[in-house]
C-alpha cells in the first residue's frame, strides 16, 4: 500500500478549490523560463502561476491529466533551452514556417538566421547548428531521424496501412543504412537523405557494397546481397519521397538506369543436400534426447525449418507428438499442419513431457527477442558441421541443407509437388485451401509424409538406430 508521504507526493498541482466532490484543478508556480511566453491553452502570456482546470471529480483521472500537463510544461521548458530551440521538431516547425512565408524579404528566415548567429556566438556546436539549419531550411533531412519515422510507420498495424516490416527485415535494413553511412564517411551522423545523389548511389551499389569483405563473404559482398540492400533503401527513400519528408523537387538516386542483368558469382558454392553417410555423422555426433541431437532429428523428418522446431510451442504440438502446428513464419505459406511420422512420435511427445515448467518444447534454445529466432541453433551447427564433416563443406552445406535434404527424400519417394509444398511451406499449387482443420486434408498429409520416412535414403541412419530408435530407449 501507498505511505503518507507517497499520497501526499502524489497531489502535487492538484486542488478543489470549490471543495470536496467539486472538480480538480491543475496549479503550479510558472517556471522562469515561460513567463511572458505564450500559454497554449489560453493563448496569452504565462503569469507568475498556471492554472488550469482538469474537468473532473475524479481524483484518479485527476492525476493522469496532471501528468499530461506536466509533460506540456517540460517541453515548453525544453524549448527555452538551446537543446530544444535547435530540436529536429523545432527545426520541422522552422521549415512549416519558412515554407508558409509570403513576404517578399523572406522575413522568417532572417530570423531564423539571426538566433542561428547567436547561437553561434554563445558556444552552440555549429555540427548541431548546421544540421538543425539545414532541416529548417528546407535543404535535406537527417537519414537516421528519417529512418525512425519509417520503422514506425512500417509497424503492425500502422494508420497509413503500409504493409509491416519483420523484424529481419528492419535489421537488415539499419546495416544497409549503416553501410550508407560508412561509404558517406558519416560519422557523427549528420548526412541527410539529399545527400545521395545518383553517381553516389551507383559508385555504393557497383563499387562500393561488392568489395565489402567478411569472415562470412571473404571475397566481397554477393551481388544477390547487394541488390537486397539496395531495395532495402530504394523503398525507404520513396516512403520519404512520398510522404514529403525529403525536398519535393528530390528524386530517389536508387533508380538506375536499365543495366546488364548481374549473375551470381561464377565461383559461388551452390547449396548441396546431406548424403545418407553425412546425415549418419551428423547424428551419430548429436546423440537422442539432447537439444542439438532432437532438433536436428525433428527437422530432417519433417522438413521444417530448423528455428521453427526449436522455437515450437507446446500448445501446437498434438500432446501424442502426433502433429503440431506452425503459426507462421518467413512467408505466409509457413502456416500450416506438419505431420510427424510414426517412427518420430515418441522422441516429440517425450520432449513435450521433458520440461514441465515451459511452455516451449525446447526451452534450451534461447530465442533472442530482438529477432524472435533462435541465433545459437545456426551458430552451433556451423561449428559442429565443420568438425564433423571438415571445413571443405562450408559454403555448400549448412543447418538449411536439411531441409532440403527432407525435400529431395520426397521428390524420390514420389510424393507429389502439392503435398510436398504443403508440408514444407514453399509457395507454389496446392492440393486444397489453406485452412487444415478439414480431417482428409490431414490424413493426405500424414500419408504423404509416411511415404517420405519410408524412403530407403533414410535405411543407412535407421539400421545403426542413430535416426530413431523405439521408444523405450527414449531418455524420459
């Protein structure tokens, strides 16, 4: 419960003048900052004391208002000070003002330029200075305060109706931004949107981006990885563009004239499918009823993504381990029923038995919420497939491979291209409509994915007992 002195903290500016029952009533000592400046809820000058009514008798709508008004009151105050004069929302109300200006002397931008000078004089950073003069002008906007405002209005169930950004899709979005930076030689942040011209634009895109390297991309960026990048800016710059956030006369730099179609690289390693032998291996290493060995066992029979299986809810898994649902995922053909077949079922429903605390099947594996992935799974394989299979794999085969591993296994098995689609989650014809609570769908499914475990690719790993033994060897 509350003290004394936190309820009697907590009435601070508010009064009932007329007494108990009566309305509420917002009273502080006007800060010294305000006095004389105008009063947005009167439209006169501040006196010595703000009063202002809260229309209510409620003491608890009472205090809500009060901290509305409170918050009115530090930004009035903000404003008074060189931080908040040269504020980017200062700055965009300069801009509406200049802009609006119809006198021939351009007497708003005088004034705009006599505070710039004293401000100059008294110690302002002119860095901060020339960025605030630049949006208030009307001669560029700052990328990074740009950026915000277009995750934001690129949110779920954002009021302009843009279609939402994942959560992958922002992030790689900030590292295309950053990469802009870099190659602006931006780093106090200060470059605005204008600043990209088109021979900037082309030099980032053909010279720049390709001859970035990493441990990851040794010989430079892909030009796959490059043009996602550039679509990545070229949708953000015409949000700007579109919602007149950038000058009006200013044209996107990231439309390119039509060029020469680019190719992958001629030395680039395709993505290969796990050999019976390699899969023997692998598991061999990753023994049953360990979170690495169950993943990687669930994913190779069921042709679900690795992260979908380690972040699968028990409140979608049948609590048999006959099936489970996913809700969604990288394309919206990721929602759908998957089957497990019959030899898997115990190692499911013994692991949805394992953890009776969590609301995860395998809580082991963090998922990293920024992301809402589980970035350790990739990461340990990676690790694990190069000591396992050797180094001489990288690039041909990753934690992905089995899935198209599961996916070659069906075409062999005969399966047709719509169940196939359908259990995996790839796009492409169905054999019926979306919704999976229809009984025959389900059993079509369950046929289809019997087939598929049955298939003699899988014989090498299931007569050592590496893939599934039965079910009383499960570790409970």
């Amino acid at each position: 419960m509350m003290d004394h002195k936190s309820k009697a903290e907590d009435m601070n500016y508010l009064r009932q003048p007329r007494g108990p029952g009566t309305g509420w009533v917002f009273r502080m000592v006007t800060p010294l900052e305000l006095i004389g400046k105008i009063n947005p809820w009167t439209g006169k000058p501040f006196g010595k004391e703000i009063k202002k009514g809260l229309d209510t008798r409620y003491l608890t709508e009472a205090r809500k208002r009060r901290d509305v008004a409170l918050g009115t009151i530090r930004q009035l105050v903000m404003e008074q000070t060189d931080e908040g004069k040269f504020s980017l929302a200062s700055a965009e109300k300069w801009r509406e003002a200049i802009r609006d200006d119809q006198s021939d002397e351009g007497g708003v931008s005088h004034v705009l330029m006599d505070q710039l000078e004293a401000a100059e004089a008294r110690g302002v950073p002119s860095d901060k200075l020339r960025s605030f003069g630049r949006v208030a002008f009307g001669k560029g906007y700052p990328i990074g305060k740009a950026l915000a405002a277009y995750i934001e209005e690129r949110g779920p169930n954002n009021r302009r109706g843009y279609k939402p950004l994942a959560t992958t899709t922002v992030n790689n979005l900030r590292t295309a931004v950053r990469h802009l930076r870099d190659f602006l030689g931006d780093r106090n942040e200060v470059a605005c949107l204008e600043d990209v011209t088109p021979s900037l634009a082309k030099r980032f895109r053909d010279d720049y981006l390709p001859g970035l390297t990493s441990s990851r991309s040794p010989h430079g960026m892909s030009h796959k990885t490059v043009a996602k990048n550039i679509t990545l800016l070229s949708s953000f710059w015409a949000w700007a563009i579109e919602r007149g956030v950038s000058l009006s006369r200013y044209k996107s730099p990231w439309v390119f004239a039509t060029s020469v179609p680019r190719a992958a690289r001629s030395d680039a390693a395709t993505r290969e499918d796990f050999s019976p032998a390699q899969v023997s291996l692998l598991l061999s290493g990753a023994p049953i009823s360990t979170r690495e060995g169950d993943v990687l066992r669930l994913a190779l029979v069921t042709g679900c993504r690795a992260d979908e299986i380690a972040s699968l809810k028990k409140v979608d898994a049948d609590p048999q381990g006959h099936s489970f649902m996913l809700g969604g995922g990288k394309t919206k053909n990721a929602h759908r029923f998957v089957p497990v077949p019959e030899g898997a079922q115990a190692l499911l429903k013994t692991r949805l038995e394992a953890h009776p605390d969590s609301d995860r099947v395998f809580p082991e594996w963090p998922i990293r919420a920024s992301v809402g992935k589980v970035y350790a799974l990739p990461q340990w394989f990676t690790r694990y497939r190069r000591d396992t299979l050797g180094t001489e794999t990288d690039g041909s085969q990753s934690l992905h491979s089995m899935r198209h591993t599961w996916r070659t296994v069906a075409r062999r098995a005969r399966v047709n291209e719509a169940d196939i689609n359908d259990l995996g989650g790839w796009a492409g014809p169905r054999s019926s409509n979306s919704t999976y609570d229809h009984g025959l769908l389900e059993e079509q499914l369950r046929e289809a994915q019997e087939l598929i475990w049955a298939d003699r690719s899988l014989l090498p790993a299931r007569r050592t007992g590496l893939l599934f033994p039965c079910s009383c060897c499960l570790v409970r």
